[in-house]
C-alpha cells in the first residue's frame, strides 16, 4: 500500500523533489523527539522549581550578606528562567494535545509515542520510495536487455540461416572430401 501511494505521490510531484524526500527533510526533528520522554521532562521542571523554592527559603533564613546577595542574584535570574521554562513547557503540552487530536490518537497516548509512529511512517515512506525506485530501475534494465537481445535475434537471424546454407551446399563440394563408399 505504502509503495502505491509513494508512487501516486511522485507521479503527481513530476520532476519536482519526491514526496518521500521532502517529508523526510521537513520531519528530521521527530527521530529526536522520540527519544524526548514527556513525563520525565515535567518532572525534571518541578524538581527545578522544587530546588528554587529551597534556596529562596535559604536565601530568608540566612543572615550571611555575601550569601544572601549572591544567592538571591542567583534566584532572581533562574526563576525567571524557569518561569519561561514553564511556560513554554505549558504550551508545548497544549500543541502536543492539539497534535494527538489531529492524528485521531487517543488523548493517553504519550507524545513520545506519537513520534515514534510519525519516525516510523516517515522511513517506511522513504523505503517505498527507494523500492520504487530499484523496481523502476530494474525494469528499464530489462527492457534494454530485451530489446538487445531482439535486436540480436533479428540480425542473427538472417546471418545464421544464410551460415547454415553455405555449410550444407558446401559439405558434398568440399575438395578431397571423403565420403562413404568413394575411393
């Protein structure tokens, strides 16, 4: 089915870059995403929200003032990263939402999943493709081979016959030719 429609496809793109090429090309992050687990990336962000809270906590109880400077300037600045952090993790999670309801997944489904399906699709569509290819390929080989070998037929055809003749006119003229029964 897979070969058909990356056939379908190409025919349709005429010499433009094949289908199966421009997927690839437009779909090179997913092999990554795959390996990108969704569960463990939230919890690596509430582990660092977690550890910033501590510190802010350190930061009040502490009465060193290198420390609480220093730290404090630290604490600023991370967790308005990791604010940023948050919110684009946010984001992500509702595109991710919006990605699996496109494709008709199941909403449990978890995105690493879902990209490893995309990954698998995308290489099985380049295989179809690359065996269209050879099929093609092949074909045209022999098709050459066939029409060589009628071409070759055909003038050997008429050189053999015309061989054939000559050597049985010639076989009782031969001079010196012994035969049965002469002396």
């Amino acid at each position: 089915m897979m070969h058909y429609i990356a056939k379908k496809l190409e025919v349709k793109a005429g010499s433009a870059t094949p289908p199966a090429i421009k997927l690839a090309e437009e779909l090179e992050m997913v092999e990554a995403a795959t390996r990108c687990i969704w569960k463990d990336e939230t919890g690596e962000l509430a582990t660092i929200k977690s550890s910033l809270k501590q510190v802010q906590t350190q930061v009040k109880l502490d009465k060193i003032e290198e420390f609480t400077t220093s730290m404090g300037k630290f604490h600023t600045e991370a967790s308005k990263k990791a604010d940023e952090l948050s919110e684009v993790h946010q984001k992500t999670g509702e595109q991710l939402e919006e990605l699996k309801k496109w494709f008709g997944e199941d909403p449990k489904v978890e995105p690493e999943d879902l990209f490893a399906m995309l990954h698998n699709f995308v290489i099985t569509f380049e295989k179809a493709h690359k065996y269209n290819k050879t099929e093609e390929e092949k074909k045209k080989k022999q098709e050459k081979m066939d029409a060589a070998k009628a071409a070759k037929k055909a003038a050997g055809a008429g050189k053999g016959e015309n061989q054939r003749k000559n050597l049985v006119d010639n076989v009782g003229k031969a001079p010196g030719a012994n035969r049965r029964g002469e002396k």
